[in-house]
C-alpha cells in the first residue's frame, strides 16, 4: 500500500483536471447557484413591490424543470404516440422530438436581464428615435382589471420595433412573455430574447406534435397567469393595414381557459409610426408574394452606421412620432357568455380584437401626407398639402387619436416633407411636391384607410390594386 506508482505528467494533469471539475460540481456549484438563485429571489421580491403585476412563479421556473412540464403533458404524451405510429419510428425516439421542440421554445426568463436592462434599453432606444405618444381609450376599465385574470397585450404588427416599444411602456405593469419567430433563433440574439421571457415560434411547422409542445406551453404559461403580449397577424404587415389574425396562439389561451376559473382578459394596442424603418423590405416583401424579407445583417449593421454618423452630424433627428393606443379589455368570460362553442369564441374573439385594434390605430402625420397625396394626384405645396390633410383630418370617422402635426405647424409639417424628400418617398420640384416612391406611400397610407369615406377608401384599395397586378 505504500509503494509509490510513476505516472506520465500529462496524465497526472489529466487527472486533477476530472477531480477539480468532480469537486467543483458537487461542491462548489450548488452553492454558486443557490447564492445566485437567493439574490434573484430577493430582487424579484422588491420589483413585486411596485409591479402592478407581480412576476408569476411559473415564469422563475428553472428552464430544464418547464421543459420537463411541457414533455409530460398528457396531450404531448399522447402525440408522441400518435407521431411514432406515423412516421414508424420508435416512442423513444418520437420523445426526443418532442424535447427538442421544447427545448426550442421554452424561455429562460431572468428578472435582472428584463428590468434591470431590457427596461432600461428600450426606454433609451425608444425616446432616442421616436417621439412616442401614449393615449389610453379607457383608463378605468384598465386600471379595474382583475389582479388574478390573465392579461394579454394583442398588438397589431407593425415594426420590429414593436417588440421595443410595448416593453417600454408596459414595464412598469409587469414582465411581457413574447411570441417570437424564427428571425431571433440566431446566436446569440436567442439567447437575450430568451432571456427576455420570450417564447420562439415556427411559423411554418404544420406537424401535429409540436403544435402540441407549443400549446402546452402557451396552455400552462395562461393557467399560471402569466402576462403576455401576441401579433395575432403571425408577422409584419406588408401592406401597412391590419391583417386578419391568424387565430392558433389565441386559440391555445382559450384552451387553457374554463368557466368560472381565473378570467383571461385581453387589451388591444394600436402602434402607428411616421417611420417605419423596414418599409422597403416589407412593401419589397408583400409585392413578391414572399414572407422572406431581402435585407441582410451587413445592411442592416450599414444602415445603423450611417444612421448614427447622419445623427452625429446633425443631419438627421428622430424618426417622428410612434403613436400608441391601449384599447378597452376584452373578457373571455363575458366574451364566452355571448358565444358558446370553443370554435365560435376563438373566432369572434378574433375578429373581435382585430376591429377594435383597426379602430384605434393612431393618426400620424406620415400617413395623412401619404392619403392626402395619393388622393389629390397633383404635385401640391406645403402649404396646399396642409390644408388637404387637415380637411382629411377633420373628415376620420370614430374619432380615432391624433398625434399627427396640427394645423398652423408648418415648420414641423415642413421638416416632415423635407425628409420624406431626402428618403426619395416624394420628389421636390420648386416649391412643390409630389410622390416619387407610390409603394411606400400606399403603405403608410394604408394604415388609415379603414376611418376614411367610402370613396376615399376605395381609391387607395384601387391604387393597391392596381400596383399588384403591375407587379405580377
């Protein structure tokens, strides 16, 4: 027993190396993460305090401790079965799917991430480029929310963007759980967002399991009373109106709905912007009948560049006004007294949320010069285009909120038109202007077009028309 044994250095090194990893994660570990999970319990403790919404313990789960709630859901159990049979593999192997389709979309939420830099972040980015306006239709039905409903945000898809500015102006309610898509599965863009709370969506996976893993996640994050936020449209709009909502993750928050148990209420938000900086992609997007936008990273990184030097320079400032409507709530109980059938109130509540985030939309004034300009046809002054858009203005049916600039600015309407100009979207010629770019016009005019007279409204949808049969 006391004989010494030679061994080569490098095995020694080796060695040592799988004893300190050993010891390190039997001792050392454990305590890392326990001194780590009690200052995050304790942070998330304080935000409690002011959140109107507390912070759901089903959202400070531990990642692999969701997934294994997802898996071993009866219904993703049952799939895998039925997965196995068709496809002829082994259950064992069907299971393995199933977990990486969670693996792939369950979050990994971190209080410190969401408030201590999202929060922060999107504050600072939002107030930097935009000049947000906020206007609640009913601040009291708002604020008379049940505190144990389930809130869900659903927004009308207007910007990447967006994601940005309703973190920004629900961070003080409480921490939103995105639907987001296949363009934020990018190391390490994946990792912030899960960290985020949010949860990653395949738009184009049409297979029976993992609609399953997905609707039992969304299923279980409403039963927690998780609040959410949904583009029920599945994607940006390429046409700048309000598309009709595709109806699978509302269809999942009703499921996990029953009567007389915790309410599930729903708040439309209407966003507006004068800028949306991806209109070219999505106009370029929508007339090749494609959902694959064109832009590339290195653009992308160019365009901030450049953004930021114009800035630097002093030769370019915000991109106007984000407008912003938080709607009147919309509960599923009540909903659901009204309707009957599952099928039924999905649908209605569809086609519900929809109306009322079309009637909301803010009134900007990039939209209006677009309406005015299109209408009219001529090439107008600035003076002649304030006039149009404050007949237009006064001419909007249902009153919707106007944050667009107001009659007698005409220094602000004329910086407006000077960059539109400068972006190529209007051409100047003299003193007068004319559209230069009707594609990107009949996109920023769009977004009105549901408040204006009939024969005002079908000019544009002919204008629309008629740009989709030159394309094709």
């Amino acid at each position: 027993m006391a004989q010494l044994v030679t061994l080569p250095l490098w095995l020694l090194i080796l060695v040592l190396v799988f004893a300190a990893v050993t010891a390190s994660t039997h001792l050392l570990f454990p305590s890392v993460r326990w001194f780590f999970r009690r200052r995050a319990e304790r942070l998330v403790a304080e935000l409690n305090k002011r959140l109107e919404r507390p912070i759901q313990p089903f959202k400070l789960l531990r990642r692999q401790d969701m997934i294994q709630r997802v898996i071993y859901d009866p219904e993703v159990v049952r799939a895998v079965t039925e997965y196995a049979e068709i496809e002829g593999v082994r259950e064992d192997v069907a299971f393995e799917k199933a977990k990486r389709y969670a693996r792939e979309i369950v979050p990994s939420f971190s209080a410190t991430a969401y408030f201590g830099i999202a929060v922060r972040a999107t504050r600072w980015l939002s107030n930097k480029l935009f000049d947000v306006r906020l206007h609640r239709i009913d601040d009291e039905a708002l604020s008379a929310v049940d505190q144990n409903a389930t809130l869900i945000f659903v927004i009308n898809h207007r910007s990447n963007f967006d994601y940005v500015l309703v973190t920004y102006l629900a961070g003080e309610k409480s921490a939103l759980s995105y639907a987001a898509g296949e363009w934020a599965q990018v190391w390490p863009l994946s990792r912030i967002v899960r960290a985020m709370g949010a949860y990653f969506i395949r738009r184009r996976s049409h297979t029976e399991l993992y609609r399953k893993v997905l609707a039992s996640y969304v299923k279980k994050a409403t039963e927690a009373g998780v609040t959410q936020a949904v583009f029920p449209e599945g994607g940006l709009s390429r046409t700048g109106m309000v598309g009709q909502p595709k109806l699978g993750i509302l269809s999942y928050i009703v499921q996990a709905w029953s009567p007389g148990g915790q309410d599930v209420v729903f708040v439309p938000v209407s966003l507006n912007y004068d800028r949306v900086v991806e209109d070219r992609v999505l106009v370029a997007a929508g007339r090749s009948g494609t959902r694959r936008f064109r832009a590339s990273a290195p653009e992308g990184i160019r365009f901030t560049l450049r953004y930021i030097w114009r800035r630097i320079r002093g030769d370019e400032g915000r991109f106007g006004v984000a407008g912003v409507t938080f709607g009147r709530p919309v509960s599923l109980s009540e909903l659901a007294g009204k309707v009957g059938e599952v099928a039924d109130i999905v649908e209605t509540l569809g086609q519900r949320l929809k109306a009322d985030i079309e009637a909301a939309v803010p009134v900007v004034t990039v939209p209006l010069i677009m309406t005015a300009m299109l209408l009219r046809h001529d090439p107008l002054t600035a003076s002649e285009i304030a006039v149009e858009i404050d007949g237009i203005r006064k001419s909007l049916k249902g009153a919707p909120p106007d944050f667009s600039v107001a009659a007698g600015e005409a220094t602000a309407l004329q910086r407006v038109l000077d960059d539109l100009a400068r972006r190529d979207v209007l051409k100047k010629q003299g003193e007068a202007y004319q559209i230069n770019d009707r594609d990107v016009a009949t996109f920023y005019a769009n977004s009105l077009v549901q408040y204006l007279a009939a024969d005002a409204a079908s000019i544009l949808t002919r204008i629309s028309h008629e740009e989709n049969l030159d394309e094709t």
